[in-house]
C-alpha cells in the first residue's frame, strides 16, 4: 500500500524520529503518455499528471513535509499566500494534522474550485485588493514577527517535498527525460525538480533533463528581467510578477542547458482544450502553459524530433471550472423530455 511521501522517500527528506507521519497519501501519480500529441509532434511526450494529489495539485507534496516540521517544531498555526492551490493544501494538512491554516489571497482571482477547497477544510480565509506578490510580502512579514509558520515555497521544506516528482518521473522511465516542461509561477516546483533529478542522479545515476519553464507572458518577470508590478494572465495560478525563488529558478535553467520562455494566455487555451479534447487529460490553465511551452519549443526547434519529453501538468482541471465552460467550444443543446426529438438529434450526428 502506497503511504506517501514522508514514508516512502524518507531517505531523501530531512525527516527523523519526531516527524509526525503526517500522510493523505499524496505522491505516486501516474506519468501518461500523450498519443496522439506525439504521433502529431514527432516527440515522445508525456505528462505528469500532478492534478490527482489529493487535493488536486503538486502542491500536495510540499506541503506534507512544511506542515509535518511545523508540527513537529510545535507550531500550531500555518499561514501562506496564494493564487489557491497553495492555499488548498496548507488547509487540507493543516486539517489532518489538528492545526490551524490562514490564508492571504488576492480578492476575485482565485479560481471557485480552489476557493471551495479553502472553505470547506476550515482555513482562515482572508482576501486583499491586492494580488500574490503583495499578499506574499505581507505574510512573509508577519510570520517573521508571530509564532506563525510560512508554508508558501520559500519555507525550504515545501522544496524538499516536491522534488519527489523528479523522483516518480525517473522511476518510471527508467531514467530523465530528455526535457522538462513546467509551468513557472513563484518558480518554487522547477527549482524543487532540478534539485530532485540532481539528487537522484547522484544516487542512482538517472542522469539529468533540460529543464524548460513557461511563465504567462502577462506575468513573465523571469523572462523580461524584471519585476511585473501588475501581472496578469487567464491561468490566474501562475499570476505572479516577483517569482520568490527566481535566482534559483534561473541556476535551473543555466545549469540544464533548458530556458524559461513566455506562452500567451492564447497558447495557454489552446494547449488546455487540446489535452483533454485529444488526449482525455483535463489539467487547469496554468499547468497547459507547459503543453503550451512544448507546442511552441516544437514548432521553433528547441525541442528536437525524437525527444523525449516530460511535462508537468501541476492540478486539476476541475479546480476552475468556470474558465473551462467559458473556454470550451462545445455547445450545449436544449431538447425536449422527448425520445422521438432526441433520437432524431443523435442520428444527425452519426
Ligand atoms: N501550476 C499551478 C496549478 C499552480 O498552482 C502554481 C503555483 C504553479 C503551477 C507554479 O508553481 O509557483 O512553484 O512556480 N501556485 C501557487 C499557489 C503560487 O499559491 O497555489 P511555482
């Protein structure tokens, strides 16, 4: 039976004797090959399809290990800022573990999904006229001055906890993919993978990936050089213009031989409808920015024919479902309660 992460890899985590054995089973998810994606890119590409952790995102993983050593260090109050998936863990395992989750979030932005994950696992919801980057600054200071632990990714542990995925993908393949496309935000998951693929090839001599990430273009800071005082984008969880660990986002880049490049909220839809009217895959927009960042890598030949990519689908699509009924080109039909009428619509068809 699948424990989770802290019991499973705790050989590589900085667990010991008094870490509580906080689980809700997270970890463990499936890498699936894309088919027809493939076929069509003339590539070998997969995703990791992080969306089923328990709370539907990646950031299942670190947050295990952050509330598990703020237990264990006799904390009774976690805080974090956050776009939602954040803000949905630190609730859920605050809740597992007998303790209290307060989150800072940007009022409006906030995808419904995530926001009902907050309600319902009895987290302490404050929202600010203000967006990530500020509502990380004023938490970041609090927590400093308070008994409260930060469990947004510049506690170290929330690293330590999502660097397990490099582990998953490696044991599956066998070894590192050529490249990997991940969605880039606070920049915490890619600089969390890189350390991951890094420790296991020099474990078990995995060898190491590219590692490609893909911002939005309204909130690609990284890319541009420069903080983005107003960031915008349609994937509202990687709405950040000040990525916390940027300078280790960019030794990422540098040390693989990848880049960090921008995709636009256009390429962002398209590689969202495209996953799960092509594939089945249904992943939130912000994790598309990495479908989206290999379409483009593909067609300007960063991405080789034959490559074998892997990329990081971050959460769920059911996380936000109302951009996925306002970007979907389905119609629905109204019928009447009647066979005869329905009948005749489905023969139409066929
Ligand atoms: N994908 C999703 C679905 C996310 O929720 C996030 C970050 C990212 C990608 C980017 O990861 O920040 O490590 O570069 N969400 C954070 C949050 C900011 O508050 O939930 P990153």
């Amino acid at each position: 039976m699948w424990k989770g992460l802290i019991d499973h890899y705790k050989e590589y985590l900085p667990v010991s004797e008094n870490t509580p054995a906080l689980t809700l089973h997270e970890g463990n998810t499936p890498l699936i090959h894309l088919n027809t994606l493939s076929k069509e890119l003339e590539i070998d590409l997969y995703v990791k399809y992080e969306g089923l952790n328990p709370t539907g995102s990646f950031k299942d993983r670190g947050m295990v290990m952050a509330v598990a050593k703020a237990v264990e260090a006799g904390s009774k109050f976690v805080i974090c800022a956050s776009t939602g998936n954040t803000s949905a863990a630190a609730a859920a395992y605050a809740a597992r573990a007998g303790i209290q989750a307060i989150i800072v979030i940007p009022k409006g932005k906030v995808a419904a999904g995530k926001l009902a994950q907050a309600y319902m696992y009895g987290a302490k919801i404050i929202e600010i006229d203000g967006n990530f980057d500020e509502a990380l600054q004023i938490v970041r200071d609090i927590s400093e001055n308070t008994s409260v632990t930060l469990v947004n990714s510049v506690n170290p542990y929330r690293l330590e906890g999502q660097k397990t995925a490099a582990f998953e993908i490696c044991d599956d393949l066998g070894s590192a993919p050529d490249i990997l496309a991940i969605p880039v935000g606070n920049a915490g998951n890619i600089s969390a993978y890189w350390k991951g693929f890094k420790e296991y090839n020099a474990t078990k001599q995995t060898g190491l990936p590219k590692m490609f990430g893909f911002e939005a273009e309204g909130a690609a800071a990284i890319v541009r050089g420069e903080v983005i005082p107003h960031p915008e984008t349609v994937a509202t969880a990687i709405r950040i213009g000040n990525p916390a660990s940027w300078k280790l986002a960019e030794a990422a880049r540098d040390e693989s031989g990848g880049k960090i490049a921008a995709v636009t909220d256009e390429e962002i839809l398209n590689a969202y409808r495209l996953i799960a009217s092509k594939e089945g895959v249904f992943a939130e927009p912000g994790s598309a920015a990495s479908i989206a960042g290999v379409l483009q890598s593909v067609e300007n030949g960063s991405i080789p024919k034959g490559s074998r990519v892997v990329a990081v689908l971050t959460g769920n699509g059911l996380k936000d479902p109302d951009t996925a009924v306002k970007a979907s080109t389905v119609d629905m039909v109204s019928l009447a309660n009647d066979e005869a009428e329905i009948r005749t619509y489905i023969e139409g068809l066929l």
